[in-house]
C-alpha cells in the first residue's frame, strides 16, 4: 500500500529498547479532505528519513500492523500501526505556460470563404423561420 503527500512532521529517532528504535513521519495528504497519517519506521529504515524536509511531497510505501493484548484484567484491546518500509520523492507538477493547462495542438482551420453582402434586403419580406 502507499500513501502520497507532503511532509508535515518528522520525529527525531526514540530509542525504545536497547534492540529496538522508531522513527514518525507525518504525511498530509493532498485532497478535498486532507488527513493528517502518521507512520512509523523502525529499525534501519529510520535512517530513511535523514534526506527529507518538511514540505516536500513525498510517496511512502508502507504495511498495516495490527496487535492483540490482554490487559492484567483479562480484557483484550487491539491496535492498529502503520509502517513504512520506502519513502519516495514525488516530481511537483510543473505549470503549463501561464498557469493554465496546457491545449492540444489542433490543425490551423481552413480561412472561411468570403462572402458578398447582401445588395437586395428589405425587412418587410417574411419567411417561414422562427428567429
């Protein structure tokens, strides 16, 4: 799976555990209704993060994770994470000249022939068209 937009927060490197470090990235997404996704990155795939800024749009291909655990009370919660393993710069669209989208080119048509105006016209004449 994957997820595209722009950089929103890059966490600095947690050491968990002695065997264990993660890293968060907050990707904003680019539509109507924007969310905020954070995803994690553990282990090596932390140093992923070191040539990234804030701002720049980005690809992030990642894996659902999901856990059960059972609470000393005997209740058992789930929860979800999202792991990345890839991130991926994104080319920003360049504007078509003038900001506007660009046309396609059409053939140039043909000059439209030239015609004389009318000598004869005279309103009273009635003729059967509705306009």
């Amino acid at each position: 799976m994957e997820v595209s937009g722009r950089v929103k927060v890059i966490n600095a490197v947690q050491q968990v555990s002695p065997t264990f470090r993660k890293r968060e990235l907050v990707v904003t997404t680019e539509e109507q209704y924007p969310q905020h996704i954070m995803v994690e990155f553990t282990q090596d795939k932390c140093d992923l993060l070191d040539s990234y800024q804030v701002g720049e749009p980005v690809k992030v291909s990642i894996n659902l994770r999901g856990r059960e655990w059972v609470s000393p009370q005997g209740e058992t919660k789930y929860f979800n994470s999202i792991q990345g393993w890839r991130i991926e710069r994104v080319a920003a669209e360049a504007p078509a000249q003038g900001g506007q989208p660009m046309a396609q080119t059409m053939p140039p048509m043909p000059a439209a022939p030239a015609f004389e105006p009318a000598t004869s016209f005279n309103e009273e004449e009635h003729d059967d068209l509705p306009f």
